[in-house]
C-alpha cells in the first residue's frame, strides 16, 4: 500500500449544454438551495485541499468562466464535445507538472460529499493499488446509466455504457456514477489510448477500466447511495437534489438542537447557521447569509435573508427579514413587518404592521403598529435613528434622515421631520376639534332631507 497522502487535483466536467433544463442559463449555476450547484460540489471537494481544481467548460462556457474566476479556479475549453474521456483529456495542460491523485467530477452530479471523495483516494491506495476507483450506485430505476462490471469484492473488470451493453450487462444493478480516482501518472497515458469506436461514437472516460484490466491492473468500485450521486438534467432532476439537500439540512439541523415543528416545510439555504434551542414554524424560508442565535424563535410564514437574529429574539409570524437586519437579543419583529438594513436593539419591539429600513433602533423601543421610516426620497436613501426606550406612536412616518433621542416619545399619527431630542414629546398632527352634540344634528337634518325626497 502506498501513501493516501499525495497531493489531489480535481477535475470538473461542465462542457455538456443541459439542453434539457432548457435555460439561459448553464446547468451548473442553477442553484441549490440558493447556490449553484458547481460551487456546491467546488466547496465539498475543497474539504479535500486539492493542490489543484479544473472546471472543463465548453458550452456557456463565459458564464462558467465567470463564476469560478473569483474562487482563482482554473478552467479547460473543451471545444467540441467528444465525449466525457476527451472532457478529461482537456485539463491536462492545466495539470501539468501536477504528480498526484486526480478526482473526476461531473459539474452536474452536486451533492457528492467530501468524505466520499475520501474514501474514493482511501481506496485508491489500497493494499491492492488499483489503477482507477468508480464511484458506483444502485438506483431504483438503472435506466441508462452505464453499468459496472464488477466481482463481488468490487474488483472491476469494465463499464459498459448502456447504449453498447447486452442484455445481461443491462441486467447489472450496480451502475456508474461517473465519478473516479485515478493516478496522474496513470490517467492521461490511459486517456491517450481512447478511441471512439462504440454505439455513441464519443470517448468514454469509462473505457479507461477496461485499458487498465488488459494492462493487468485492476481496478476498483465503491458504493454509495442514489441521492447522493443524483444527477441534474432538467428541472424536474433539479428539484429533486434541491428536496433531498434540504431533507439532509433539516435533520442535521434537527440534530443540533433546533426545533422544527413541520420540518418539510422550512427551507434553508446553503449558508444558514441556527443556534442551539431554535425553534422554526412551518413554513418559514431562509435566504443566503442567515445567523440564527440561540433560543430564538421564528414563527410560521416568515422570510428572512441575509440577516442576523440575536439570542432570544422572536421573529413573525408572516415577517421579512432582508439583508442586513441585525436583530438584537430579546428583540421582537412582528407580523407584517419589514425590515432592511437596520439594527433593531436588544429587546426593542417592532410588532405589527411597520417598514423599518436603514435605520438603527436602540433597545427597549417600543415601535407602533404601522410606523414607517421613510428612508428614500426616489434617488437617495436615507438612515433614521431611533434611541433607547424610545416610544413611537402608531402609524407614524419618520421621515429620514432624522433621529429620535433616547426616551423620547412620538405621538401616533405623526410625520417627523426633524430631529426630535431625548426624552421629548413630538406630536406632530392637527390639533383635535371637538363639537359637541354636532354629529346628532347632522344627522337629523340629513334624515330630514332624505324623507322630503322620497
Ligand atoms: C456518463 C457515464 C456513464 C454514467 C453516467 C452517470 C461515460 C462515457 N458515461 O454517461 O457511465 O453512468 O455518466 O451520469 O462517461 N461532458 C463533457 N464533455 C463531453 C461529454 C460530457 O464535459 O464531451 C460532461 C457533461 O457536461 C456532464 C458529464 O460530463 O457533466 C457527463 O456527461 P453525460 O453526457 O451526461 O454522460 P452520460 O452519457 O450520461
Ligand atoms: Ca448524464
């Protein structure tokens, strides 16, 4: 057994069209839980610390390009699309000087975690050293997948895909994922002996098992589950990763202490973080960029993204959270209330019926139902401050840029347009008339003229 500890380089095959999703945009970018699924599976092989990571692009290859360039990954052109051996054989300028274990990946097969590639390099280093590891799986229904000509020790003898196979090879169960491990030393000799003489006239990566047994080395099959190796080609096959990363989220969320009380309902996004002693109601979605604290709660129909909720907060039912809402310890955001860009302090209370955005809420506030801060004048935005115990009457319009101190009180109804200093009153609305015994006059005099009339 030689050492599992060679450098790893990472190949990604993303050249196909996916004409299928029938998209402007490239299959690999459609996003899982919001993500695309190519960064998915670029974050879980980065678990590995490749030396190096290629992305064959082909088609689309701009919006593939695009995408990658800020993670510094390099990319391969496939210029023609000869088939997933020829995909490979691309990255080979991109590896040269590169002596190491080379793991293939198909751009469109996401959710492959990172402690498989590890067995899948574990393995390739086995007692027996084989020349190539596939990743193989038994799917409900084994369609067109190639199928895996294996002993029952896993010792593989070729992949055939379906469309070359015979009836009893179509039999087989256990089929290809499409995923493999392979020597540097040993991928791009096997490669350069590809030909394409087979029912779809490509080169198939997979013949390198076969080129590999007739050298007298044999090779090797793990197995893992079908969702993990699912793969996408089209909406629908979308969806359905997207429901089986979320039905893992939500158990490892359950896990780790948090409450979901409908768990099929709530939808997380790639990056959401829960404390422990969360509870999430039915039907609340997460956004990228969420940061839940301990012992918060969040009621059923909310929406939240890109926002922070302190310890202990209480959040909906039927709120929105938007990017940069930073909620304080103990603080309180009701239902139908917005809030963008805002800090609200710890245990101030916005609950009912308000738009808070740009804007910073000092604790203890108490915000009435439907107060608005009027943050943009339709060019410019505008901060409004609101101090500590601050009590802000319902329905009020706060005009920004303003600030309201510390302790200061504004009546319902107002609309502040200036500054209001600490523990002040501002009431900013006509004065009350009152007219006694008008509305009994008014009244009689209109019945009166009704009755003339009829
Ligand atoms: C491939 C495997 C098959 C396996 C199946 C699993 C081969 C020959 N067959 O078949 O054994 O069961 O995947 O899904 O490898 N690609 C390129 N350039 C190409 C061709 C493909 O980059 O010239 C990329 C595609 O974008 C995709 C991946 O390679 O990400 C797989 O290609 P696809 O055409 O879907 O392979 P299958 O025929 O499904
Ligand atoms: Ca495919």
């Amino acid at each position: 057994m030689d050492s599992p500890d060679q450098p790893i380089a990472v190949i990604i095959l993303a050249a196909g069209k996916g004409t299928r999703m029938k998209s402007d945009l490239h299959k690999v970018l459609h996003p899982i839980a919001g993500r695309p699924m190519l960064l998915h599976l670029i974050a879980n092989a980065g678990a590995l610390a490749p030396a190096r990571t290629v992305v064959v692009t082909g088609a689309g290859r701009a919006q593939v390009e695009a995408a990658v360039a800020p993670l510094g990954i390099a990319t391969a052109l496939q210029a023609e699309q000869l088939g997933t051996g020829h995909a490979v054989a691309q990255a080979r300028a991109a590896l040269d000087g590169f002596e190491g274990d080379v793991l293939v990946l198909y751009g469109d097969v996401p959710l492959v975690t990172a402690a498989t590639m590890r067995r899948m390099i574990d393995r390739l280093h086995g007692d027996d050293t084989p020349a190539v590891v596939v990743l193989g799986f038994r799917p409900a229904d084994p369609g067109a997948y190639g199928r895996v000509i294996a002993d029952a020790a896993g010792r593989m003898d070729r992949i055939v895909e379906y469309k070359d196979a015979s009836a009893a090879e179509r039999a087989v169960t256990l089929c290809n994922s499409g995923l493999m491990a392979v020597r540097s030393s040993d991928l791009f000799a096997l490669l350069d002996r590809l030909g394409n003489d087979n029912a779809a006239g490509e080169y198939y990566l997979t013949d390198i098992v076969g080129l590999a047994g007739s050298d007298g080395q044999a090779s090797a099959v793990i197995e893992t589950g079908a969702d993990e190796v699912a793969g996408v080609n089209s909406r629908g096959e979308l969806a359905g990763v997207e429901a089986a990363w979320q039905a893992t989220r939500r158990a490892q969320a359950m896990a780790a202490g948090v409450t979901l009380i409908a768990p099929d309902t709530v939808w997380f996004a790639h990056d959401t973080i829960l404390g422990r002693d969360v509870t999430i109601e039915p039907n609340v979605v997460f956004g990228p960029g969420v940061r839940v604290a301990d012992g918060a709660v969040i009621h059923a129909f909310s929406h939240v993204e890109g926002a922070t909720i302190g310890a202990g907060a209480d959040v909906g039912p039927f709120a929105r959270l938007r990017p940069g809402a930073d909620l304080g310890a103990g603080s309180r955001v009701g239902n139908f209330v917005e809030v963008k860009k805002a800090t609200i302090g710890a245990g101030a209370k916005v609950n009912h019926l308000s738009y808070i955005g740009d804007a910073e809420i000092g604790a203890r506030a108490n915000i009435g139902a439907g107060t608005i801060t009027c943050n943009y004048d339709g060019y410019f935005k505008y901060r409004t401050v609101i101090g500590a115990g601050t009590f802000i009457g319902s329905n009020s319009a706060l005009v920004a840029p303003v600030t309201i101190g510390d302790g200061a009180i504004v009546a319902a109804g107002s609309v502040v347009t200036q500054d209001v200093a600490a523990d002040a009153l501002a009431l900013v609305r006509p004065p009350q008339v009152a007219r006694p015994g008008w509305a009994a006059r008014f009244r009689e005099k209109m019945l009166a003229m009704k009755a003339a009339r009829a």
